[in-house]
C-alpha cells in the first residue's frame, strides 16, 4: 500500500544537508544528519535544532474555551493566566490518555495547544466531537512550523533573554516573527520557536547561522529518555492511566474533568503497575516490547550516549518499582540484570 | 570519526554485507562498511561465546547502534577461536576501521571448501548496486 509521506518545509533544507530520512506518523522526518550520538552530544553541551513541524497546533477560543478545555484535560487551567503554558493530558472516559500535550494560555479565552503528530487528528476530533456553543476548535497546523532549539547554550545562541519555563512571548529573531515558548522535550533549557510556514526556511537558516547544530528525531528520542518525558504510543496511551505512568501530578482530580473517576480511584487504591526507569547493570540494550521478570514489559529502551549504557522505561508491579530494586529483562532470549533508579534518568549537573 | 567507503580487494564477501579474511585454516570476519553505516555507530556488541560453533549463512552474534538492531551473518562455518574484545569494549571501533581493529571473531574452519562460494570484492559492489 503506498502512501505518500507528509512533508515539512524544512524537508528540501533536510535532504540538502544530508539527512537520513525516515517515515514517521505519516511524515518523512530527518532521523540523523551526522549521527545520533554527536547530536544527543551537542544538546548536551550546546545547543541543537530540531524540526518538529509535523506536530499539530490547535486553536481553542471563544467564551467557553476555558470551560470547555477544563472539561477535557487533565491539569488545572485555572492555575495558568495568559502567557504561561501548561503540560496537561487529554484523557477518555476509562482514564487513559489520547494525548500529552502542551496548552499554551493566549488570552482568558483563547488557547493553544501543541500536539503530538500521531494523535493531531484523533485529538481534534476528540474536541470537535465535545465541542460546546461558544467554543471555536480548528486544526491549525498546516499554517505553521516549529523548531525546537534546545542546550544550555540555546538561549543565548538565538539571542534571547533568559525567562522562566513554561512562558512564552512574541519575539523576532533575525527579522522572523516567532512565538518563543520557553518548553522542549529534551530535559535541557532551551525553546520551541513557531512561526508561519512560509517563514521556516529563513528561521531554519537563520539558527544554523548561529551555531546552532541540526538534530534528528534520532538524538530527540535518546534526549527525552534520558530525561524520562514519557513518548505516547510507547510508554503513555489510550489503554494507561497517568497514575500508573508517573504523570499524577498532571491531574487535578479534584476538578472535573473525563475519567477524573476512574483516577480517582487509581489514586486510593494504589497503581497496580507503575512506569518505572531503569539502567543496565550489564552489557545490553532494552528495546520496547522486551519483559520484565514478574510481570512487567519495557516501553521505551536504548542506549544513554551521555552514560554509556543501556537505559528503559518499563512498567512493571508495583512491588517491584522501588529505586534500586534489581530487574531481569528478556533481551532476545537472554536474561540481562538492571537496576531501577529515580527519574530522571541523566540529569546534567549545575 | 568513521571509516570513508571501501571494500578491500583481498576480502572475500558475503551478500549479508559480512567479510571474511581467510588465511591458511582459519579465518577473521567482520561487517562491511555499507553494513556500519547502514546502522550507524555501534553501542553493542553481542558476541558468540568462545569455542561456539557458527555455522555458514546463520547469525552468530547481534550488533546494535542507538537505533536499531542487526544479527551478524556468518560468512563460512567453523568454532569460534577468539572474539574482539576491543569491540566489546568500543564497538564504534566498527565504523572507524571496519576491517582492520574493527574485526569481529576468528574461527577455524570447519569446511574450507565454503570459502569458493564467497564473493569477491567485484561481485560485491554488484550486491550494493543492486540495493
């Protein structure tokens, strides 16, 4: 069956500088230029840029935008005013999550909310579908593109101020209108620049003129596992609750929202399973989908560039989720120690 | 830094994209340059044990990159006579000397006659044009 791959307009910029360009959620990413490790490397210790214009951007305005949003997320909006962001979850009735997401506060009544480009189209129907009088959802995202500049250098690079994370502001880097959201998905400072489409090319060179080193969704899935931000599709879904998930704090359960119940009731009787992180206490590289000993299965799993060795994420029986408890992973056949430790996994020091 | 692409002249090559160095009863076999960077930089290694027996067209170990993972196709039979234990250690030595430091294991061999269905280093760069 063929099916012709989404492209970004960064795609002809991705092919010229020698990208390995893979299928992915429907689009054709560049998954390295260099290579995953000196890119995971450069945002560790300077700063990277990563096109992540595939995600979805919906728009949500109108004088019951904030109720309506209330209704269907996770986090409290109540606790964010215009220009600050919040991580929140779009969760359904049985308490499992369609989508992680960022929910960025443009005005008392109009949002933003930036999506996972797997779930752009499950997410807008989910809202259309729930759509009440005097609430506007429309699908953005084709009007837009995204970068994500990200490495404690990254700031500084572009030319901006220093800003707490989680706000955001209209800025012009080198004559390119963008919306700075000082976010990212990397576990470094760093932000996520949106400008209109037919700008990303001129934002695009304008970065790289500065230093700043393109990077692959290669290193981006290496960075956020390092950091533990849960990837939905592996680790977060429809089928799994974010109590188990470690995402609770996500949840205002004491505001109504869909499933709010069923965690409610996660919550006092305690997860059966949990997302736990784990290292490698022996040569090996964890995979997602590989059991774990007792009763558990590995979701996110590959090989820490800044640590050396293989690391995971995994859900397995509450038990068993302690730091420091000691797992015995099913790599291909063979059973491999590991150890589970607090997220984040690498944590860069100062 | 990895390797710039060759295919030595006195290898001989297995369609897998594995070579084989074949000197007197024994030989020493690795990945070719196309199969490193296919992958990208190798993190693991998973080698067969000492004195494991490999068998011609079987996998006999396991070479992973950040990425993705990739059993390694025995070129010709034998018992394995040592393994690489500089690639255990670095397996990114792979990609930057892919026939040299870069080796993977030595065996005996067990059927030499193997070593006449092997391709030559012309034959080879065919299978790659082909890809």
């Amino acid at each position: 069956m063929a099916q012709t791959l989404q492209k970004t307009p960064l795609h002809d910029r991705h092919v010229a500088l020698g990208a390995r360009m893979v299928p992915f959620a429907g689009w054709e990413m560049p998954v390295q230029y260099e290579g995953v490790i000196p890119e995971h490397r450069a945002v560790r210790t300077d700063a990277g840029v990563f096109d992540v214009s595939h995600m979805g951007e919906i728009e949500v305005e109108g004088p019951r935008a904030h109720e309506l949003l209330q209704s269907l997320l996770s986090n409290d909006l109540d606790k964010i005013a215009p220009g600050k962001a919040q991580y929140t979850l779009l969760t359904n009735e049985r308490g499992g999550i369609i989508d992680d997401l960022i929910a960025y506060r443009l005005g008392d009544c109009h949002y933003l909310l930036i999506v996972n480009a797997s779930n752009r189209d499950a997410d807008f129907r989910w809202l259309k579908d729930h759509e009440i009088r005097g609430s506007d959802v429309r699908d953005v995202s084709d009007e837009h593109a995204l970068l994500a500049v990200q490495g404690p250098r990254a700031i500084e690079r572009l030319g901006l101020d220093p800003a707490k994370a989680f706000t955001f502001a209209e800025e012009t880097i080198d004559g390119v209108e963008v919306m700075v959201n000082r976010t990212g998905y990397t576990g470094e400072e760093g932000c996520e620049l949106l400008c209109m489409a037919e700008d990303a090319v001129r934002l695009w060179d304008a970065v790289l003129a500065r230093g700043v080193v393109p990077c692959g969704l290669g290193a981006r899935d290496t960075l956020r596992l390092e950091a533990c931000y849960p990837l939905h599709g592996n680790d977060i879904g429809p089928d799994t609750d974010p109590i188990s998930a470690g995402l609770g704090w996500t949840c205002a359960l004491d505001k109504e929202f869909t499933g709010v119940e069923l965690l409610r009731r996660v919550k006092s009787e305690g997860p059966a399973r949990r997302l736990v992180a784990f290292v490698m206490e022996e040569k090996a590289i964890p995979r997602h989908g590989m059991a774990i000993e007792g009763g558990g299965d590995v979701t996110s799993g590959s090989h820490s560039p800044m640590l050396d060795i293989g690391i995971g994420m995994g859900y397995v029986p509450a038990a068993q989720a302690a730091p420091d408890t000691e797992l015995t992973i099913d790599v291909r056949g063979k059973p491999r120690k590991a150890r589970v430790v607090k997220k984040p996994i690498y944590k860069r020091e100062g | 830094m990895a390797a710039a692409e060759t295919y030595p002249d006195d290898l001989r090559y297995h369609e897998e994209h594995d070579w084989a160095r074949v000197d007197g009863d024994e030989a020493i076999l690795g990945i070719t340059w196309f199969a490193a960077d296919a992958l990208g930089e190798l993190v693991h290694f998973e080698p067969p044990a000492e004195g494991a027996t490999v068998t011609k067209d079987a996998s006999y170990g396991e070479v992973e990159s950040v990425k993705a993972v990739s059993d390694v196709i025995a070129p010709l039979s034998g018992e394995v006579v040592a393994v690489n234990a500089k690639v255990v250690d670095a397996p990114e030595t792979v990609n930057e000397d892919p026939y040299g430091e870069g080796w993977l294991i030595r065996i005996r061999l067990s059927n030499p006659s193997e070593v006449d269905s092997l391709l030559g280093v012309e034959a080879y760069k065919q299978v790659l044009a082909e890809q």
